[in-house]
C-alpha cells in the first residue's frame, strides 16, 4: 500500500486545484480559519505565489489521489518561506512530512535562496522535531500571527 506513495512537482492546473484542496484541509485539520494570512487570496493566486521561477510545490499522492503537500514561495529576495507541509491523518508518522521537507528545502536551495523560514504553532511536536532534525532553529517572529504559541524557525540553505 505505501508504496503506491509518490512525491510529485506540482506543474499544471490540475496539480493547482489539488493543491487548493490540500491547503484547504490543512485549514479544516488546524480548526481555525487563516483568514489572518489572506488565505482566500492566496487560494486564488497559488500559481503566482508557488510557482515558478520564485516558488514550488509538491503533492504527496497515494494512488494519484493527492495525501499531503508543502509549498516553498519568495518571503524576501534571497529568503524562502515553507507553506502548508500537511499530511493526512494516516499516512503520519511515517516519514513523509521529512520526505516533502527534504523536497522543498533541495528546491529552495535551487531556486538560490540562501534562507528557509517558517512558522508553526508549538503544540505541532512532530513537525517542529522534523524542523528541527533538518536544521531549523527559532528565530524572532518575522510576520504577524495572531497566537502567543505560534513558533517562527528558520535554516541556512
């Protein structure tokens, strides 16, 4: 069954509308709305904000049905921003999260950022010990988010 899993670049408008689903259960799965980050907008211009030349995006899929997902887009001119790593409730655990992060950073890296940041909610353990394992570390807020447990991390590419 797992390995039907496969790691895809998204590059079509296909890959896009999946994306937008994918991000939009990442919203339900956190239970609060991200209207705090424009998070309509950004349902609407995934390809302007993660596609090329100054982003990407990859979809976990199982059978081609799409799992998971992360997103790399420009924060500042040499700085990437990792979105919306998620993964479906039963395919955690189980190494992807690192295997979509590994993806992501090797594509930031490529499209010459020299800097990786996020942010994250500190009771979100295993993908803060995910961050940190790839060399993440905390880091002053750099953006607004309106919860005194959000985490902002960042690694040198």
């Amino acid at each position: 069954m797992e390995n039907q899993l496969i790691i895809t670049e998204v590059v079509d408008k296909e890959d896009y509308k999946n994306l937008a689903g994918m991000f939009k259960r990442y919203e339900e799965d956190l239970g609060f709305e991200l209207q705090f980050q424009n998070f309509s907008e950004e349902l609407t211009s995934l390809e302007k904000m993660y596609g090329p030349p100054k982003g990407v995006a990859f979809l976990l899929k199982h059978h081609q049905t799409p799992v998971g997902c992360i997103a790399v887009r420009e924060l500042e001119e040499e700085i990437a921003e990792i979105k919306r790593m998620f993964i479906e409730i039963p395919w955690r655990g189980k190494g992807y999260g690192n295997r979509l992060l590994k993806a992501a950073l090797e594509s930031a890296k490529a499209l010459g950022y020299i800097k990786a940041r996020l942010d994250t909610l500190d009771y979100m353990k295993p993908a803060i010990n995910s961050y940190q394992r790839a060399g993440f570390y905390e880091i002053a807020a750099y953006r607004h988010n309106p919860f005194d447990n959000a985490v902002f991390m960042e690694k040198v590419l």
